[in-house]
C-alpha cells in the first residue's frame, strides 16, 4: 500500500509499504477513508522528539471503514465506518476503567522507552515515536487498530466523514481541555491558540457553558475562524499586550481560566521568547514555552491552568506564580475514548460540526506538500486532509 | 538455594601477610599475565570472525588485568592485589496487576505463558511440572542456555526457580503474589539473584550484570501484566514501515 513516512527532520515521502496485517486477536483494519495533519507531529517532523526510525508511517487523527477483524473483536463489523481516537487503549487495566485512556497500562510495547523520562509509561499513539508505541501510522491506505471494540466507533449516519474525522482527536482533545476548567455560568475562558485543537477548546468551553471566550493567536484567518465559527472574541499578539488586554476585556479580574492550546514550538515576541528559541535551537532545551507562561500569568487568582499544548521537559516553569496565585493545574494528553460518543451525538443533533478546519483537501500522494503548507502557515492553513 | 547462592567464595589468601617473595611472583605473573594476553589479541584479531572478536576481546581483558595487578586470571593464580568477593546480585521488579493471585498463579503455572512472555527474546522449553529449558538472545548472535528447577511452589502465592548446575549465570528466581489493596488485584514481584561469573569481575561487563537482567524482568513483568488483563501482549510486529521489506519484523 501507500504511506507517508518520515525520513528524518523534515524529510517527508509518499513510499510504498507492506499492508498491515491482523497480529492480535482484538485488532481490526481500517481502510483509511480521511486522515488529517497535526501540531504535535510538527515536534519530530522538526527533530524535537527522539525514537523516531527513518521509514515510519506517520498520521494518528482519522477515520475510516473496518474491512477485517480479529477473532476476538465481538462489537465492531466490517463495512462499520468508525472514527479512531489517537491514543490506542486497552479498556481493561486501572486507568481505562477510570477513563484515563492516555495512561492505559497495556498498549506501549516500549514502555522501557518512557520509563527512564517518565516514571511509567503511557498508552500507544498511532504514527508517533516508538517511545510511544513504534505502531504504524494513518497517512496510509490501511492501518491496523489494536483492541477495535475499544477503540472504534461507528459514526452516526448523518455526521460526515469531514466532521467525525477531528472528533478523532482535535475536538476531545479541545473538549477536556474545557473539562478541566470546570466552567460555570458567568466564566470567561482564555485560550491561546487558533488551530484545529485551540478552535475545538474554544468551541467546547462555549458548549461547556462559558459565558465568554478569548482567542489569541497571530494569524488574521485563524482569528477570523475563531470569531465566525466559534462566536470567541479575539486578540493578536502581535498587535496588543495580551496581560493588559485581558486584563481589561475581564474588569480586572483576569481569565477564570486559561486554556493553552500551543504547545513546545510557540512564538513570541517578547525577550522570554527569543531566549527560548535560542537555547532550543542549541538543543539546550526542548521547549519554546512563551504562551504557556503567559497564560499563566494572566489567569486570575484561584483560576483554572488548563494544558493541552505537548511539551517535554521544560526548563524556567514559573512555579512561583502558580503557588502563590492558587491556580489549579490540569494537564494530559487526550482521554478521547471518554468523549467520543457525547461529541459524536453532538455532531448529531447539529450542535458540533468541526468540518470548518479544513482548509486544505489533499490526495495522500501529495501528503508531504500538505504538511508544508500546514507546517509553515501559508495560504491561511489550518488543517489539510488527505484522502487514500 | 541460599546456601548455595550466600556461600562463601573462597578467597585467594596470598595477598595477606605473604612473603617479600610473593611481590616478585606477583610481578612475574603480571607480566606473564599481559604477554599471554598480547599473543591471544593478536591471534583473535587475525581469524576476522565473530568468534576471533570476543578472542581478541579476552585478549584485551588479560592485558588490562595484567596492567591493573588485579582481575579474575591474577586472582586464579593467586596473585591478585584485591580481595574482592564475588557479591550475589538482586534484582526486584514490582507491578501491580488487575488480576487475584490465584488467577495469575495459574496463568503463570502455565506452560504456554513464558514462551510467549519471552517471544522475540529468547524461548523457554518446558520439559515438565519442574524443569525448563531457557535460551536468551545475546549479543554477536550468541546465546545464553541453561536449565531451571523449580525449587517452591506455593499456589496462589509464590513461585520459586534455580538455575542447575552447568549455567554460566547461576542464579535464582522467584514471582511473589501479594493482594493490592482495594480492587487494584494483586502486587506482583519478580525477583532475580545472580552469582556473577568471577571472569565478569571487576570488567566492564559486570555493570551490565545488573542493568540488562533489570530491564529483562521489567519487560517480562510488563508482558505478564498486559497477557493477564487483556490476553494479548501488545506489539507493533509485523508494522508497514518504509524500510527493509517494507515492514517490522
């Protein structure tokens, strides 16, 4: 079959491989119908992350049609068209039974990769770094889905391919960010970031019951979305003082709670963000994190610090501040299996439609290009979709 | 098996209160010692094989303990500066796994169990109720054989194992089952005692000794923990990838 694989930093080429095969009893294979371009693979498209080996499948948000099963697979079928949360998952140990599937137990067969960083190892992403997982990824006819009655759900007749593709990770991931803040009526959520998972946080902080959203980004079409799409009022960097400004759009209060939706690779203009980008250009660090520490900066006292944003093991985090303003800090990756369902009947009832990320509508042959526009913004990318 | 595996070495006693004579045999074994070590380098280096390499490899170690004054080969001939015992090397590894303890006793008890656990790494031949063949992957396409006896078996408890005798490694081992609290299931400890080789002593591969058995029984215990709560252990084998034959093997 055709794949996107990775070469090396920024090294990306449409190749042939073998097609996946079942290799667990609980496995099923997908034929890939939409798959779609992510931040977080920016991170080792540009060398960031470690364990990436030249010639893996990449791609982890997609959906598609089951066309084989394992003997064990008792709830999926094939000719099922279902959508994939990024994070493959068990259901079975602790953290599935309490619905933290980003921790699942039992689907990192390099759990010995993490351990040493992390103290004990994640769940398996689709197309990641092997510290992950090493599992082949969805820019691809084919993928193989590990444990598919947990991991696939079928897509209502009615929610298009478009709209259930992002509910594979864009929209739960944007969706618990919102959880975390704990929102009540009268709140005013700040989210820093406009792509696909910041415009998803926004959307769900409304649906969540947020009185008010903030956006802030740089990129005119990015805010454009954000206030169009999502109803959010906007902010750009570039042109305002964020900290007055919210301060000021919130009577002085602050944010109830910031939401941070950018992530290791952020852009400044202030001094903190050019010493960032220098000592990670030095490999001295891993993380540019200018918009998470502004946001900490903003959130009034007793707020919310929500952190969807993929960093690795930041240096000058601004513990002080987080300690002496009270904040409450949540963090995780996404726990997709536990909004799927409430987010496809959203998409349902025609109260959630994602499908305005998509900007770009590319054939999977023409992937690498794809990820050139996403990765540099141009021609007011904000998400490119491949079709096998 | 403690007996066996606490016992006292016995140690070389020329080092202690021995005779001015004894320097000049030290010298002289010394020297003796990193010549023999030059000639079986060299002759390693010239049968270019894999073989030749961990010659040359013995060579190299034969001059290094000449040059040290101390070492396994001194210690045989009864030279060494050192008084060093071979210390017996424990490992423990601890998960906690959805599963009673007599469920996964039995799971463990098993024979389809440890092959599959081991798959990739090696293979595990279980002859009967009480004996096991095992066979590790090493490096240079080497392995590691030998034979295991069970030693305790208390059901739903503890499992305990030795290696007999004829293994490069000697060594015991035992999987522990201790109810978690609450409904967690149960806490399970997998436990690795090793009498290092003397030749391994006071080389570079006796770090290793402990590092690689340490992740050994992590992998095991992790594969254990995901066959018992899912009945599959997870794997990316057989992966599409674009390289060698266009995917993982």
């Amino acid at each position: 079959m055709r794949a996107l694989c990775w070469h090396g930093v920024n090294n990306l080429r449409v190749g042939t491989v073998a097609d996946p095969e079942i290799v667990n009893p609980h496995d099923a294979i997908l034929r890939v119908r939409l798959s779609t371009t992510c931040g977080s693979d920016l991170h080792f498209i540009d060398g960031y992350l470690p364990t990436m080996r030249a010639g893996d499948v990449i791609g982890h948000e997609f959906m598609g049609e089951v066309v084989e099963i394992g003997p064990e697979v008792k709830r999926i079928k094939k000719g099922d068209r279902v959508v994939v949360p990024s994070f493959i998952v068990c259901g079975s140990c602790e953290y599935c039974r309490d619905e933290l599937y980003s921790l699942c137990d039992n689907t990192n067969p390099h759990a010995e990769l993490q351990e040493p960083l992390l103290g004990y190892p994640t769940a398996g992403i689709y197309g990641y770094t092997h510290a992950f997982g090493g599992y082949a990824g969805a820019h691809a006819e084919y993928v193989r889905v590990p444990f598919a009655d947990n991991d696939c759900f079928v897509v209502p007749e009615g929610v298009s391919d478009e709209q259930a593709l992002f509910i594979s990770d864009a929209v739960p991931t944007g969706y618990m960010g919102a959880e975390f803040c704990e929102i009540k009526p009268g709140d005013v959520v700040a989210v820093w970031g406009c792509g696909g998972v910041g415009l998803m946080a926004q959307k769900s902080a409304f649906l969540l019951g947020a009185e008010r959203v903030i956006a802030i980004d740089r990129f005119p079409e990015r805010l454009r979305m954000a206030r169009e799409h999502v109803g959010a009022e906007t902010l750009d960097y570039t042109q305002v003082d964020v900290l007055e400004a919210l301060k000021e759009m919130t009577g002085g209060r602050g944010p109830d709670a910031c939401i941070d939706a950018v992530g290791m690779e952020a852009h400044g203009k202030t001094f903190d963000a050019a010493y960032d980008r220098v000592k990670q250009s030095l490999r001295l660090s891993t993380d540019r994190a200018h918009a998470l520490r502004q946001a900490i900066m903003a959130c009034r006292k007793g707020g919310k610090l929500s952190i969807l944003g993929v960093y690795g093991l930041m240096d000058k985090f601004p513990m002080g501040v987080i300690l002496n303003k009270g904040l409450t800090v949540r963090a995780a990756q996404q726990h997709g299996q536990r909004y799927v369902p409430r987010l496809l009947e959203l998409a349902a009832r025609g109260e959630l439609d994602p499908s305005f990320l998509v900007t770009h509508r590319f054939s999977l042959e023409a992937a690498p290009e794809g990820y050139a526009l996403f990765k540099n913004k141009e021609d007011g990318c904000v998400r490119v979709t491949f079709a096998p | 098996m403690d007996t066996t595996l606490n016992r006292e070495i016995e140690r070389p006693s020329a080092e202690r209160g021995a005779p001015p004579s004894a320097v000049d045999a030290a010298a002289v074994a010394r020297t003796a010692c990193i010549l023999l070590g030059g000639v079986v380098a060299i002759e390693g280096v010239r049968r270019r094989s894999p073989v030749g390499m961990l010659t040359a490899l013995a060579g190299a170690e034969l001059i290094r303990q000449g040059i040290r004054g101390q070492g396994s080969f001194l210690r045989a001939m009864g030279v060494s500066r050192e008084e060093r015992l071979p210390e017996v090397i424990e490992l423990t590894r601890t998960l906690t796994i959805g599963r009673s303890p007599d469920e996964l006793y039995a799971l463990w008890r098993n024979p389809e169990t440890l092959p599959r656990l081991l798959d990739g790494m090696g293979t595990v031949a279980v002859r009967d109720e009480t004996e096991s063949d095992w066979r590790l992957k090493g490096p240079l396409g080497l392995h590691l054989a030998w034979r295991t006896r069970l030693i305790e078996d208390r059901p739903g408890e503890l499992i305990a194992w030795m290696s007999q005798p004829g293994a490069w490694i000697p060594h015991a081992a035992s999987v522990r089952f201790h109810a978690a609290p609450r409904d967690r299931g149960t806490e399970v400890a997998l436990r690795l005692r090793i009498v290092p080789p003397g030749l391994l002593l006071g080389s570079p591969f006796e770090g290793r000794l402990r590092i690689v058995p340490g992740l050994l029984l992590q992998k095991l215990l992790r594969q254990f923990k995901s066959l018992a709560e899912t009945g599959e252990v997870p794997t990316h084998r057989r992966a599409p990838a674009c390289r060698g034959a266009g995917r993982d093997e």
